[in-house]
C-alpha cells in the first residue's frame, strides 16, 4: 500500500496574527506544484481561524496542537473537538512530548484525547518517545510499545488513514540532536510491526508514522528516503517559510 507523505509543522507557542497568517501564505506559496504530498499546520489556537482564512482555497490542513475530550462544558483553558472543526481543523495533536513532560498528561489522558478526538470526526497525530535514558538502557521498544497500547486502549482502528502516529525521541526534540535514518528506520519498521499485531495488517500498511526530532532541511531527504519514515512532524524549522519549504519540498534518495 503506497502511504502518502505528510510533512506537519508544529508551530508550538508562536506566532501573533500577523506573524502567522504572513507564515501561512509564504508556506502555501513553497507548497504549490507538490500535489504528491500532504502539508500540514499546527499553529496557536488563537490563530487558528486567521490561519484557516488565509489557506482557503489551498490543500493545506490544520491541526489543533491539542484537544479535550469533551464537546462542551466546564474545562478551563482547554479546547474542544467540535471547536477545532468549528475554525477549519481535522487533525489534532496529542501527547506531544511537552504535555507529557511539562504538563504532567499521563497515557491515560493521552488515550482519552485521542478516543475523543477519534469520536469526534478528527485524525489525531498521536506522539510517542522515549529519552535519552530509556534509550541508553536499551529500553526504547518497550517504551514506544506501552505508549501505544495505552494510547489506543479501546480504539478498534479499521481506516488506516483515521490516524496518524509520531515517532518523537525525546531526546532529540529542540536539542539539535537527531536520530540517524537508521535509528529512525528501525524504530519506524519496529512500530509498523506492532501495528500488525494490534490492527490488520492493512491498517498497518497503511497507517503515516512520522518521525519528529530536530528535522531540518539538511536531514529530510534522509530521512524520508528511510521505507517506513511516511512524514515528519517539525518544530523550530516550521517557523522558517524558507526552511519548511525546504521540509516539504523533500527529494527522496535512490
């Protein structure tokens, strides 16, 4: 099954609506004449609508940078499904590496975004990692494979394109480090594994597992050159027009 590559920018907590609806169009702009592929943004929620405005008439997605669980009620600060939908979006990103670790979102508050955001009509972009420590005590798999059975506890995945993973050593975010194309393709091929255990095997086929730690256009061709790397989920170089581009404009090797 021939998956197709999404390059997603995670622009975190960036961007005022100035700054992000002229990133927007300059990103639209390096994305024209690559039908190929898939280009997603995740920018602020407070932009997210200005943003949507600015992409209309282009295939660019939007992605919230998280979701609840609920459609309505009383959760201050948070944003729900039907919200997201409401400005444009249809994917969400949950358990990002900074939720976990900053925030405190254990997997069990992973899994309830992303059955939420699944029961409520959007893709969720579920992150994964390990660090640096997992990593030297040779515990990665292990790690990945126990986020991801919590994750999905309850989830019965038939549509491989419901849901997108991403591979995010912890090590390697905003730190310059990077995982070799090695390491990635290992890890990549290790949790499409999993997946067949889990799922069918055409859901395995099928699912995008991206990968995200410090990608920058120098590495991309690389990276995406690996069989089961099918996208990248981009940080600090998302905020760059001409160093997304470069992202999303990716040549694969061979």
């Amino acid at each position: 099954m021939t998956r197709r590559p999404l390059i997603a920018g995670n622009w975190k907590m960036h961007t005022i609506t100035v700054e992000a609806v002229g990133l927007a169009c300059r990103v639209a702009h390096a994305a024209r004449g690559y039908a190929d592929r898939d280009v997603l943004l995740a920018p602020p929620f407070t932009v997210l609508a200005a943003v949507a405005s600015e992409l209309i008439g282009t295939e660019i997605l939007l992605a919230g940078q998280n979701v609840h669980w609920e459609v309505s009620g009383a959760f201050t600060g948070e944003v729900s499904p039907a919200m997201l939908r409401d400005v444009g979006a249809g994917y969400a990103i949950v358990g990002h590496s900074e939720r976990r670790h900053l925030f405190g979102e254990d997997d069990a508050m992973v899994n309830r975004r992303t059955v939420g955001a699944l029961a409520h009509g959007l893709i969720p972009i579920l992150c994964i990692g390990e660090t640096l420590e997992q990593r030297e005590q040779g515990e990665t798999m292990a790690v990945l494979t126990d986020q991801v059975k919590k994750g999905l506890a309850g989830v019965t995945l038939a549509d491989p394109h419901a849901l997108v993973l991403a591979y995010e050593p912890v090590w390697a975010i905003g730190t310059g480090r990077t995982a070799t194309s090695a390491q990635a393709q290992e890890v990549h091929a290790g949790l499409r594994s999993l997946f067949v255990d889990l799922f069918e095997k055409q859901v395995a086929e099928g699912v995008r597992i991206l990968y995200g730690g410090s990608v920058k256009p120098d590495n991309i061709d690389e990276l995406m050159s690996c069989q089961d790397i099918d996208g990248v989920l981009v940080g600090g170089a998302a905020l760059s027009a001409e160093s997304f581009g470069r992202i999303l404009q990716f040549r694969q090797n061979g």
